[in-house]
C-alpha cells in the first residue's frame, strides 16, 4: 500500500510544480538537492511514522537538514521564477 509522505517538494511549493520539474530536468545541482532533500524527508517521515528508530537528537538533525534544504531550493526557485505584473 502507497503512502503519501507530508513535505515532499511539490507539498512545500505547491505554485511551482512545473517549475520543480523543469529544474530537475536541467539543472544538475537542483537535482542533487531535490534528491538529498527526498532522501532527509522520507528518512524523517519513517522515523515519525515509528518504522525506524532514531534519537531525537538524530531526528533534530535530519529537520534541520531538511530546513536548511528546503531554504536553498526555496532561492533557487525565486532566482527563477517568471517575473510578475
């Protein structure tokens, strides 16, 4: 059974879907980052969901990561995002 994990990219910046995918298809470091940011929040998401343990300093950890992620891509996202009005 499939289960959806809360904060994946497309959560986070729900306007930006087409955006997300187009730099996941050209844009070698924003893959890197998508891809390092999947791999904290799926790990934070089982840690959570009780079906891996983990310290909570470990779990501190990992959302800090996941922050720290989230802000990079967030500005990555905004250098590239059409111009409005």
């Amino acid at each position: 059974m499939s289960q959806h994990t809360p904060h994946e990219l497309h959560d986070e910046f729900p306007d930006d879907g087409d955006l997300l995918h187009r730099l996941k298809m050209e844009d070698a470091h924003f893959q890197k980052l998508a891809e390092k940011y999947h791999e904290v929040n799926r790990e934070i998401h089982r840690i959570e969901s009780e079906v891996e343990a983990a310290s909570d300093e470990r779990a501190e950890d990992l959302k800090k990561q996941r922050l720290a992620l989230v802000d990079e891509i967030s500005g990555i996202l905004a250098r590239h995002r059409a111009p409005t009005g």
